[in-house]
C-alpha cells in the first residue's frame, strides 16, 4: 500500500485532503507577530483583508522533523510513501522533506516529488496521486502517471501587483517594474519550478486573453480544468466561469478552489489563474 503526503500549498482544503486519505503538512505564515499554521489556524480571506491594510506576510517551509515524523508513522502501516510538494525553486519544502529521507535513511520507500508548480496544478497532482493509490496502484506507476500530467498540465495565472511576489524575493525587480505597468495585468506561468511572466493584458482583458490561449493550446480536445482564486470574491468567481463555459473548450469536468495563505502572501489579493490538460 502506498500513502500520500503533501504540503499544505496544494490548497485543496483539509477536510478534502482527509477525505482522500491523504497526509498534509502544513508550512508556516508569518503575519502580525505571529506564526500561523497554513489553513489550519489562518484562512485566505483573513490574510488577504490584512494584506489590504498594508500588512506584509512571510512564509515558512515545515521543519526537517516534521516530515521525518510523518514519515515514520505512515511507514509503520503503509509499504511506500510518495510526498510531492510545491517548487524547489520558490520554498525550501521539498529540500526539507528530502533532508528528512536522508536522516531516517528511507530512500527505498519514501519517494519524494519536486512539481515545480504550487496551488492549483499541485492540487491536480495530488488528485491524480490518491485515485492512483486507492486504486492499489504501485509507487513506479504513481510516479509515472504524475510525470505525465505535470509535461501536460497548461497552467496560467495572473495578479493585481507584481509587488507582492517581488517582495517575497519569487521576481527580479526588473521583471516586476515590466509587469506593473499602468492598466495591464501581467500573465505568469511556472517555468522550470520558477515563477515567470509571459506577457502582459490589459486589465478587462486578461480572462479572454487566458481562455484564448487555452482554446489555442487544446482546441478541440476534451480537458479537465481548475480555476484558482484568491478570496472569496462570488461576483468574479462567476464572471471566470461563465467565460470559461462562453468558449471552444470541451471541458469534461473542472473545480474551482481558493489560493491559501502560504501562495496568497506572494501573489497577493486579487490573483487567479487557470490549469487545465487533457484528458481521454
């Protein structure tokens, strides 16, 4: 038997996450003083109206003894534990979770997963693990699956501000200054695990724009698709969706979920996005 473990960045919820049986470990927000664990003791929508006040939080990957603590309990019940977390190249987490495997030497049964991506898409991979460990699937399989799905997921988002991400140290400068141009939003996307703008819309335009491009990228292909957002803004959650049913898409099935505090503290209020792939 095979457990699945992840971070709490998937932003699928813990209640759904207990549901499918999987473990999550939660990383840290720094706000206010404070230390709040990751949907556990802060949710979105209260970050996000003290971010509006001008307040600043950062974030903080789980410590080494955590995972290494998970993992030993998982092991005493399940053969494998497969633990995917959020990009190497934006957190610490998975050199943590890895850190944890060295130190318990566990390298035969704890397979650990770097998705280069964070929310959303992470989210889609965790999915697709627990329906592959519930169906008694093996660790080689489970792997090969989420190989496949992470070189076909087509992920974009977009944010009110770069400032935010810059802030965090996830953007240059540079590229932040470019993206924060008078009336257009910027486009990003995840590169190689690191966070990079695409191109930039203006503002009203950039949901069509978004849509556009995935009527380009899959056409007529049937997709499964997840719109990620951060607060719960019920008007433009709507307004996504009914752009999104307007199009070409063949969409089979699609979700909507929040972005938690841990992503939400660098994308900042406001942010959304879309990942979609496709599916038979």
């Amino acid at each position: 038997m095979i457990a699945i473990v992840t971070d709490s960045t998937c932003d699928l919820g813990l209640a759904q996450l207990s549901q499918l049986g999987v473990t999550v470990i939660p990383l840290r927000v720094h706000l206010g003083g404070k230390q709040w664990l990751d949907w556990e003791e802060l949710d979105p929508d209260s970050l996000y109206t003290q971010m509006k006040s001008g307040a600043v939080a950062t974030t903080s990957p789980p410590p080494v003894a955590e995972f290494a603590a998970v993992y030993r309990r998982l092991l005493a019940v399940y053969d494998e534990v497969v633990s995917l977390h959020l990009s190497s190249k934006v957190s610490e987490t998975y050199a943590h979770a890895r850190d944890a495997v060295e130190t318990l030497d566990l390298h035969s049964r704890v397979q650990v997963v770097d998705s280069g991506l964070a929310t959303a898409p992470l989210g889609e991979l965790v999915l697709a693990a627990a329906r592959l460990a519930a169906s008694g699937a093996r660790s080689i399989e489970v792997l090969a699956e989420l190989r496949t799905l992470q070189e076909s997921l087509h992920v974009e988002f977009t944010v009110e501000s770069l400032e935010y991400l810059r802030r965090g140290g996830r953007l240059s400068y540079a590229r932040a200054f470019l993206g924060n141009l008078l009336g257009v939003r910027p486009v990003l996307t995840f590169d190689n695990g690191l966070i990079v703008p695409t191109r930039t819309v203006r503002g009203r335009d950039v949901m069509d724009d978004m849509v556009a491009r995935l009527e380009e990228r899959f056409a007529s292909q049937p997709i499964g698709l997840v719109i990620a957002y951060a607060g719960r803004d019920r008007e433009r959650i709507d307004a996504l969706r009914r752009s999104l049913e307007g199009s070409k898409l063949v969409i089979r099935h699609g979700r909507i979920q929040l972005i938690g505090a841990v992503v939400g503290a660098y994308a900042g209020p406001g942010a959304y996005g879309v990942a979609a792939y496709p599916v038979p």
